[in-house]
C-alpha cells in the first residue's frame, strides 16, 4: 500500500482497520478521504496529518498528541513542560472540574510544541489547536501569542505555555 492507501491493485484501496495502527475511526475516516482525493483526482487532502489525536472518551476524557516526557528521554530530545490546571480556569471551575490538567511538551532548544496531554472536561475538543500548531512545527510561543476568548478551557494552553517557558528560564538559571 502507498501513500495515498492504494494497494498493489490499482483499482483498489484500503483504509482504517484494514490497514494497522493506529486503527482509530478519526484516523480510518482520513485515510479514507486521502485515498478518495487521489482516486477521483482531487487537489486536496493529499496526505494524512503527521500527528493524530487520541481520545479516549470516559469521565474525565483524555485526548494525547505527541511526545511525552518518557519519550524525549528515550529519543535523547531535551525537553520541558509547562502545565495548566483545570482548578485554575474560570471555565473548569464553571464546569466543575477541579483535577483536570493540561501538559505541553517542547524541546529546550527552539522551544518547538512536541507534545499535548489533556485530561479533563472537553480534552477531546481542545487538543487541535495544540494538533495544528504541532502539524505547522510550531513553537509554544504560539500560544501566548494569541487573544484567547475568555473564559475558555482553550485559555490553558497560554497559561501552560507561560509555565513551560517559566519552568526553562528555572532550568537554565540552575544550571547556568
């Protein structure tokens, strides 16, 4: 199978379960779309995104993207995290909920977004905004560049945007 989910029959494509990891309908569905573009000839959705979301529907959700701490270690990738606590949002405390948190993780060295983990009320929705500035290779600067609607759960990722690039300054004090 090719890129486009073609298989060695031309006419003929497959796409979500069929085809392996990560066997999520929100990835199945876009598999699906690329491999419908390239066989009708269409100019859009060329290329599945080079990360995908997970969610996990429960109460709390949970939605992850990315990088962990686990795995910079692992890859040799110096990174930090900033983190946002639900129990410090407006929103969450008008939601109600007082444990959730959210994570970012990005590399030391040019502060690129690696990574998003949420858990919490509306994970799921609030991870593509940290999916797109991800796919664009985007630094966490990003966030606390933009104007947030508040109150909003969305808010936090400035909020763990200020923590992480507080935590690096911390870093960089102690070794320096």
């Amino acid at each position: 199978m090719n890129e486009f989910y073609r298989t060695a029959v031309p006419s003929v494509y497959a796409a979500g379960d069929v085809v392996g990891f990560p066997a999520l309908a929100s990835t199945s569905m876009e598999q699906a779309r690329v491999a419908v573009c390239h066989a009708f000839g269409f100019q859009y959705k060329q290329r599945l995104a080079s990360t995908l979301p997970m969610g996990i529907y429960t109460i709390p959700e949970i939605s992850a993207l990315g990088e962990t701490e686990e795995t910079c270690k692992e890859k040799g990738i110096a990174c930090e995290a900033g983190r946002a606590h639900y129990s410090n949002n407006a929103r969450g405390l008008i939601a109600g909920d007082t444990t959730g948190l959210m994570k970012l993780i990005f590399r030391c060295s040019d502060r690129q977004l690696l990574g998003v983990h949420i858990i919490g009320e509306s994970a799921t929705e609030i991870i593509h905004l940290g999916a797109e500035v991800m796919e664009s290779g985007g630094k966490i600067d990003s966030f606390i560049e933009l104007v947030f609607n508040y109150p909003t759960l969305s808010e936090m990722y400035k909020y763990a945007a200020y923590d992480g690039l507080g935590n690096l300054a911390g870093q960089k004090l102690r070794e320096g």
